[in-house]
C-alpha cells in the first residue's frame, strides 16, 4: 500500500475515522475503527495489546522503581544548590535557559519517539521487551496509558535524566563558587531540560485522559503550555507517522512543514534498507 507524502493536512472527520475514539474512559471498543471490517480492533480487547501488555515483566518494574527513585532525589538536590546559587543577575539567562530548555525537551521527546515507533522491533532482546513494547501498546491501545500508575508512566523518563542531573550535583559538590557562577545559565538550562523530560510520558498521559484531569492541567493544555489533547490526537491517526513531539508539542507544525521526520525515514531507508514502521504495523495486524 502507497503511504501518503504527507499525514497533513486531514479534515477533522477523516482524523475520527482513521483514529479511535477516546472520550469513552476505557470500553475503545466503539470508535470508528472497530466498526469497521479493514481496520483491526483497537483497544485492550486487540489480541496485539493482550500480548504486549502480559510482556510487562517484574525485573523491568524494578528498573523504573529505581529510575523513579534516584530522579526524584536528584531533582530535589539540584534544585536546593540552584537555590541556593541564585542571583538576580542571572535572571534574564535564566528565563532563556528555561525557554531553551523546554523547546530541547520538545525536539527529544519527539526524536525518541519517532526512533521508537519507526525503528526497531520487540524482538530485540532485552530492549525490544523493555522500551520498544511500551510504544507498540500505546499505538493499538492508546488509552492503555491512563490506566498505568506513577511508576509505569515515568519510570523511562526518569531513567534519562539520571547520568546528567547526577554530574550535576557532582559538579555543585566539587567546583568552586567562581565555576559554579560561570556555568548557572548552562546548569540551569540543563536542569529545566531534565525536569521537561521527566515530566514528558505523564504530560502525554494527560494528553489522552478525557475524564477527572485536575483544573489546573487542562488550562495548561489549553494554553498550549503542555501538549493538548487535540494536538496529540493527530499523532493517533494510523499509519501514525508525524507529531511525535509529546512534551509541548510546539515543534510538530514546523517538523511537519519541513518534513524532517518524512527526510529521515527516506535517509535511513535508503542507507540500511529498512522499512519504517514495519513491526508497528506487524502488530497493528495482529488478529487473535
Ligand atoms: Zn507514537
Ligand atoms: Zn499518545
């Protein structure tokens, strides 16, 4: 089958028709795709998402624990020594660094998840099991996501942020004031990246729960500040291949425009002979 060039634009009918509903909390068995007779059945009843979701093991439970553990302490360090290091005329580096830090986070969650959805395959030993899984799920049953708890959710976030937050705060132990001044902007910079990436599977988390979300997270999403749950519908249209970007999301239009995902497909197409998106589709297919 001929992919389209280009997943944009679609009419909002054809997104409701190509993606599956998600304003009912967990049936997603009555959307548009499961009536119809091509399209496979999405939802936790898809005989895909049953498998991938029994592939859920203890040992990979355990690394999030531990990922989630040792990021939240890092965090919290790191925050008391930028405390801690503040003046005023670092401010308006500061809200560069902020700004510069969320937008790097965007163009990461975006690239991670392009890698993970297009590339790669299940089978892999221990990765395919460990990080490709949780893409394949999320894809056949989106709203899988609203029902995994903190641990579940953040646990590869967290595991990111791990080596840069800790030489952080092996640099604020060991450096002087001097080099520690020299370099907030940067640490700064470096901190909010972090904080933006952690923060990302649960920003997309909410991006797909349509029921009970705290007030102030939907005026977030309203304003765009965190990925909203229209915006990140558009990544939900099969063949899902453009909006990756699920922190904010304030990348996608132009990634889209410039077709950066459509060029790096074709590049690395053309230099390893692999298909994008063949073992999504692989489990898209998958019949009981
Ligand atoms: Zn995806
Ligand atoms: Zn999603």
């Amino acid at each position: 089958m001929e992919e389209p060039a280009s997943a944009l634009p679609l009419s909002e009918a054809e997104i409701e028709r190509r993606s599956m509903a998600e304003e009912d909390p967990n049936g997603n068995e009555h959307g548009a795709g499961a009536r119809s007779s091509t399209v496979p059945r999405w939802g936790p009843q898809h005989a895909g998402a049953k498998e991938l979701a029994q592939l859920y093991s203890p040992g990979k439970r355990l690394q999030e624990w531990i990922c989630v553990i040792l990021c939240v302490c890092l965090v919290v360090i790191n925050f008391f020594f930028l405390m801690l290091h503040f003046s005023m005329d670092h401010f308006s580096k500061l809200i560069v660094a902020i700004f510069a830090g969320i937008v790097t986070a965007d163009f990461a969650s975006g690239l991670v998840h392009w890698g993970a959805d297009t590339w790669g395959s299940v089978d892999i030993p221990v990765i395919g099991k460990a990080f490709i899984r949780p893409f394949r799920e999320h894809h056949i049953d989106p709203t899988a996501i609203t029902r995994h708890d903190f641990i579940e959710t953040n646990g590869d976030n967290c595991m990111f942020t791990i080596i840069p937050l800790a030489h952080m705060t092996y640099k604020f132990i060991t450096n002087s004031p001097e080099a520690i001044y020299e370099a907030y902007a940067w640490d700064c910079y470096v901190f909010c990246l972090g904080i933006f990436v952690t923060m990302t599977n649960q920003i997309h988390k909410w991006s797909h729960t349509y029921f009970g979300l705290p007030h102030w997270v939907t005026i977030l999403q309203d304003l765009h500040i965190i990925l909203p749950r229209k915006h990140h519908r558009i990544h939900h249209v099969a063949p899902h291949e453009t909006y990756f970007c699920i922190t904010t999301g304030w990348l996608n239009y132009l990634l889209e425009k410039i077709g950066f995902w459509r060029n790096s497909e074709y590049v690395i197409t053309n230099l390893t002979g692999h298909k994008p998106r063949a073992d999504d589709m692989k489990w898209a297919h998958k019949m009981e």
